[in-house]
C-alpha cells in the first residue's frame, strides 16, 4: 500500500471522483462536465504525488495546487447550479465534501 492511500482526503477525494462525478455530469454541457472531471482528478493526483515528495516546501506545492483545484471544482458547481444543472442537494453534498477536502488537505504537513 502506498502512503497516499492512508489519507483521509486521498479516499474522499477519490470516492466523489470516482463514484459520484460520473452520474451527476452525465446532462452537463460537454465543456463543464469535462472541467469538472478534470479539475477533480487533479485533486486526487496533486495529492497523492505531493504525499510522495521528500522536502516540505515540495510537498505544499503540490498540496496547494489540490486545494486549488478543489476550489475550482467548487466554482464549477456554482455555474452548474446556476444553470440549473444540478440539484440543491447534490450541489450541498458536492461543496461539503469539497470543503472536508481542503481542509483535510491545509492541514497535511
């Protein structure tokens, strides 16, 4: 097992990536569904290859660039929302996740 896969956030990250992305984009437009797919893969690798570097300030760099896209993904659900494309309650459980995510994330050293 690799170090990356005891995270809490790595699993979270990758759960809503993996499970539920898939069924909640499936009526977006192509180029918001596939930003948002992409935005949130980046989440899952940015953490698993800073999880893998040796010096702290290497670390953070890529912890950063998964709460940035994790902030990112955020933003795309505003714009889904707004037009209407998701549900209250998905967007609700979506942003949650995504706040447990960045803040699990903030806090890795």
């Amino acid at each position: 097992m690799f170090n990356h896969h005891k995270l809490k956030c790595y699993a979270l990250a990758l759960e809503v990536t993996a499970k539920t992305v898939p069924t909640v984009v499936r009526r977006w437009p192509h180029y918001l569904s596939d930003q948002f797919k992409r935005a949130m893969t980046s989440v899952v690798l940015n953490i698993s290859e800073g999880n893998g570097r040796q010096t702290p300030k290497d670390r953070k760099r890529f912890f950063n660039i998964a709460t940035a896209s994790a902030k990112e993904s955020a933003s795309i659900l505003d714009i889904a929302y707004s037009f209407n494309l998701i549900s209250s309650q998905s967007y609700d459980e979506f942003q949650d996740k995504l706040l447990q995510i960045v803040k699990m994330v903030s806090r890795l050293p």
